[in-house]
C-alpha cells in the first residue's frame, strides 16, 4: 500500500469543510464551534497532526466539550439538533488532526455526511446546495484515490494524474444515479422536516414603531428579497408596482411619527373590514431579512390570517394581534413567517368607520409647526375644498419643485421645515410628511402610511426587496374611505439599489425559486406528475407552463463552470506533480554536498561505488558515507521506506566531516 498522498488528504479535509460549511451557513451554531474547526482545518491543510501523538488525551478533550454541548441543550440555551450538529463537526476537526489511516478516513467521511445530514435539516436553502455539492466532489475524489493508494505497492509514486479522469467519469455517473435516485424513490416533501435559515447578515427592512425624520436612506440601496407573494388572481406583470402596507400614523410631534395603540384580543383571523367582489387573495412569505413581525399585504387589507412561524425550532401555527394604525402583528416570534392576506382596491374602501377621537388625530398638528408650511399650503391649493384633487394639487408640486435624494445629514430641530425650505432634497419619508401635514394644515384629514412599494416578478410569484420599503399619505376622502396619494417622484418610489447588484441578487432568488419548486418542495405528488408526463407527455407545447430560464443565466452558469473547471485543473496540476522517491532525495543531497566539498564521482559511478573508492582509499568521508549508501540502497530496492526525520539524521554525521575537512 502506498503511503498516503498530500492530494487526498487535502480533498478528504476540503470535502469536510464543506460539509461543516453546510451547517454553519444556518447561523444557528456558537461561534467558538465555529472558530474551533476553522483552526483545525487550517492546521489539517498545513499538515499539521497535533492530535496524532496524544490520541488518549485529545479523546478526552473531545468528550468534554460533547458535555458542553449537550449541557447547553439540556438548559435550554442550545437547540438539540444544533447541539448534535456542532458536536459532529467537532469529531471531525478531531479526526482530522489524527494521525491518517483507513479508519481514520472513514470516520471523516461519516463524520461528514452526517454533517451534510444536519446542515439539510438546519436550512436547506440554496446556499447548502454549493457545499452539497463541494462535498460530493472532494468526498468522492478522495475515496477513489484511496482505492487506488491501496493497490500501489509501498513506495511507489501514486498516478494522480492517469486516475483523475476515470474517477471524475465515476462521479458524474455518480451524481446522475443521485438525481435519478431524488426522481424515482417514494418520498416525504423536504421541507416537511427542514428549518428555516437564520437572518444571516441581519434583518435589513428597518420597520419599527414610529417613523423618524432625518438620516442617510440607506435601506433603498439594499438589495435583499424580504417578501415573496402568490397573487389570485394572477396580476400577469413583470413589475407590479402595487402599494404593501404594514401600518399607519396618525400623531407627528414635528420630529417623528407615531400612533396610538389600542391592544385587542389575540386571534387566529384577524378581518380589517369587509372584502369586495374584485378581492386579491395572497399567500405572503416574510423572508428572514424582514426583520420584523409587523404582517404586510397589498393595500388595502380586509382579512389576515392562517399565520404560520418559523423558527430554528421548527414551524408552528401562531396568533395574531390587532394594533393601532391597522397594524397586526404576529403574537411569537421567529426568523420567517407565512401567512394568507386578501386584499381589494384602495378605491372600493368606502367602509371606514372612525371615532370622533381618531378623526380629531388625523388634523392634528406638532405645537411649534414654522408657520411657513401652512402659508406654502394654502398658496398651492388655491382654494381646492376636495380632499383628493387638493391632495392631487400639492403631490404634483412637491414632485415638481423638490429633488429625491438619500444622501442628507444628521438630525435637524425641524426636519419639515428643513426639507421644505432649505435642503429642498429629501427621500420618501419627506415627501410624504410634507404632503401629509400640508394637507391637515387645510383642514383635510389624512395620515401617514409604511410598507413596500413594488413587485418583481419570480416565476409565479412576487417578491419584494428591502429597498422597496416606503412611504407615503392616505387621504380620507368622504363617501370612499383612505385614498393612496403618493408625493415620492414615481422614479424613485422602488429599489435604488444598484443594477448590476440587484441583477445578481436576482439571479440568486431565481435559481433559489427553482431550488424551492423542484427540491425543497419536491413531494410524492411531483414524482407523479414527472411520471405522468414521461409517460404521456403534452400534446401541445402551449400546454406546458415550464419556462427555461433566460439566455444569461445559462451564460453565467457557462462561465461559472469554466472557472471551475481552470480551478481544478490548476490545483491538481500543483497537488499532484510527481515528487521524487525519498531515497532518491536523500542521494541527490550526497550528491550535492559531497560536489560542494571538491568530492567528484567518476563517470557512471554510483553512489555504492565511490563509497567503496573512497574506503579503499582510506578516505576521510568513507565512514561517515558508508552508513548513508546502505541505508539508501535498503530504502530504494530493499521496500523500506525511510522514515521521517530519517535522512536529517543520516546526513549530519557526514555534513560535520565535511566542514570539519573544510576548517582544516
């Protein structure tokens, strides 16, 4: 057997990362399990087997962090399944700092798909599916060298090069059995058993209870999908461009908004006020990065409800709870939520019904407002006694003589007064106090309203980004209810987030959609309907819904191959260059020193015969050599390998005679 080769254990280690790296993408690990194996990889890539001395002692180490674990479990601070996640790693880390051999590599190898296992049922999002992935390939990899290590007789050099090709042949007849395998066999839908991901950069949507003025809007340049939506019916628009609320405001104290929150009982339906006939029904998804428990649907809502949460735990059915400003929210807490809405045009809402006090709330005006706003309201109103066309009038202006911008300064004493006669820029939430005050000023009653503006579509649902969070006024209009008026430049009501971000961030939610639809959610009735259609597969091609993706996402996949395909080869090509034999090593370094010090072989003459010369000749370095050409010539024809450290100890002996002959 063949002594193990650098380039397997660097691939048996890499497939180990990944497999650790599909669980830690949850964010559900402690840091220090993280840090931890982080080392021990490092350590593991360098070659550095510290555990391969003291195999007793580190197994005890070992344990005793297994008891940490499972002490954390047990209070409560640690979730089971994370807990035997976090301590398969750790036997991993252990068993890579171990001394190699067979047994060793086979309890990496468990190690790992266990791992994977976990990493499956932590999140098995899109993001696992690449250290899925990374793990077939340097697993499998590294098992095929390893048969092959065993029948190379010991000494010999490992063919890297001749085997990567029928091994990498091996793996692709590997994965498509794994795909065809995923297809044919009776299975549970995996999501069933999934849980969800972690908010992993954080939550990003920035809805809190009140609406402050002032500040960078910063949160229009993030890029991250918060919600995804089916719509019944289906709208059939590429952009939506529809108004999501989440809540309104009805008190501004001159510096920020708020509203007055009347808690009501817990429900599992919570109805708003009655539907119409042209309703939208919603099945909404609040996706990590939202951040907030604040449910969000099309304006204007009439019914929430069947609230679903997502925790690391597991999912579950919760409650929700009415608040002030339309808000409701859900009772627990959790990283996602899913949930139902349905919806009707704001322009059917003809059945709100207010108490004096709430109607009194919608005039209400901040006690040190500069009279100045006034004064500029009723000169651009001239006169309009419709709430709407004056609401219309002052949108149309704002938009008009004021300039959209997200980058002002800190906090000012008066934000309106500022924006509306000194920086004359501002972003949404300017706009929108601006027409809301102007118009109460007047006398029309009207309130501020948060949420999202837009809707992308991604296959047959809508998502929305946290950039498309949003501002804007409702107006209570007699007779029709809280009509949407909107002072934000319609260029700038949606995402500003970067184009050339915004299109990867894209890509990524359209191949995570079809992760979702053919994976995750990949049940016994989808592998009966892919049976059905091979069988008897449709008539016309306009029966068939399917839609290849477009022509740069088979480009960019293209080119991501490409790169992986010149990665590999790059590394092999370093990783598995022939290194010489050690005893030809330890000859050449004879050799060269021996050159060195003026001692010149003869033509053709081998190492054994100018030891020989120079014994016969009674030379100085005949002793010190005679011990190194034998041990040579047991470690290249005799199979027995030197040992490590084995040719610094033969080699000092001679390198003292030799500087000793040169001193003299």
């Amino acid at each position: 057997m063949s002594a193990p080769s650098r380039l397997r254990l660097v691939l048996r280690d890499l497939g180990a990362a990944a497999a650790f790296g599909s669980m830690a993408v949850s964010g559900q690990f402690p840091m220090w399990t993280v840090a931890v194996f982080c080392v021990a990889l490092v350590f593991a890539l360098l070659g550095w087997r510290v555990f391969a001395r003291r195999p007793t002692l580190t197994s005890v180490l070992l344990l005793g962090l297994a008891g940490l674990l499972g002490l954390s479990a047990y209070t409560g601070q640690l979730d089971p399944v994370v807990a035997a996640c976090a301590f398969a790693g750790l036997l991993s880390a252990h068993r890579l700092l171990s001394e190699p051999s067979a047994r060793t590599d086979g309890q990496v190898q468990l190690a790992s798909l266990l791992m994977v296992a976990g990493g499956a049922a932590l999140s098995g999002e899109l993001v696992f599916v690449v250290f899925l992935l990374a793990f077939c390939v340097c697993a499998s990899l590294s098992m095929g060298l390893a048969v092959v290590e065993a029948a190379v007789p010991e000494g010999e050099p490992l063919p890297v090069r001749s085997v990567l090709r029928p091994l990498s042949v091996g793996l692709l007849f590997a994965v498509c059995g794994a795909v065809a395998f995923f297809l044919l066999f009776p299975r549970l839908n995996w999501n069933m058993a999934a849980r969800r991901a972690a908010p992993g950069l954080g939550a990003t949507t920035g809805l809190s209870d009140t609406v402050r003025l002032g500040g960078a809007g910063t949160l229009k340049s993030n890029p991250r999908v918060v919600l995804r939506a089916h719509i019944t019916p289906d709208p059939a628009l590429e952009q939506l461009g529809a108004y999501w609320v989440a809540r309104t405001y009805d008190t501004f104290d001159g510096q920020e908004w708020t509203s007055v929150v009347g808690l009501k009982r817990l429900r599992n339906r919570v109805t708003l006020r009655p539907g119409g006939e042209s309703s939208l029904h919603q099945r909404i998804e609040l996706l990590p990065a939202y951040g907030a428990q604040t449910l969000v649907a099309l304006e204007t809502p009439t019914r929430l409800g069947n609230a679903v949460v997502h925790s690391a735990a597991g999912s579950r059915r919760t409650s929700l709870v009415e608040l002030g400003g339309g808000e409701v929210r859900f009772v627990d807490s959790g990283l996602a939520y899913s949930y139902e809405a349905t919806s009707m045009p704001p322009e059917e809402d003809s059945s709100t019904k207010l108490t004096e006090a709430e109607h009194g709330q919608l005039l209400a005006l901040p006690d040190r407002l500069d009279p100045r706003v006034a004064e500029l309201a009723r000169q651009v109103i001239g006169g309009e006694k419709e709430p709407l066309a004056a609401a219309q009038k002052l949108s149309a202006w704002l938009q008009r003589e004021y300039t959209y911008t997200l980058e002002l300064g800190g906090d000012v004493e008066d934000p309106l007064a500022d924006f509306l006669f000194v920086r004359k820029a501002g972003h949404c939430e300017h706009f929108a106090t601006a027409l809301t005050v102007m118009l109460r000023t007047q006398g029309f009653s009207a309130r501020l309203a948060s949420g999202f503006f837009g809707g992308e579509r991604s296959g047959e649902d809508y998502i929305l980004r946290a950039g498309d969070a949003h501002a804007w006024t409702h107006v209570l209009v007699p007779g029709r209810g809280f009509i949407t008026v909107d002072a934000t430049p319609p260029s700038n009501r949606a995402s500003q987030s970067m184009a050339a971000l915004q299109f990867l961030t894209g890509l990524y939610e359209a191949l995570e959609a079809r992760w979702r639809s053919s994976v995750v959610d990949f049940s016994l009735k989808d592998q009966m309907d892919v049976a059905q259609r091979l069988i008897r597969p449709p008539s016309s091609p306009s029966h068939s819904t399917a839609r290849l993706p477009p022509m740069r996402v088979w480009g960019l996949a293209l080119l991501a191959g490409l790169l992986t395909y010149a990665t590999w080869r790059i590394l092999s090509a370093r990783l598995s260059a022939p290194r010489p034999h050690s005893a030809t090593q330890l000859v050449d370094t004879v050799e060269r020193l021996l050159r060195e010090a003026g001692v010149r072989s003869r033509e053709g003459e081998t190492l054994e015969e100018l030891t020989a010369r120079l014994a016969r000749e009674q030379h100085s370095l005949a002793e010190p050599l005679t011990p190194v050409t034998r041990r040579y010539l047991e470690a290249r024809f005799g199979q027995r390998p030197l040992e490590s450290g084995e040719a610094e100890r033969l080699l000092t002996p001679l390198r003292r005679s030799l500087d000793a002959r040169r001193t003299s």
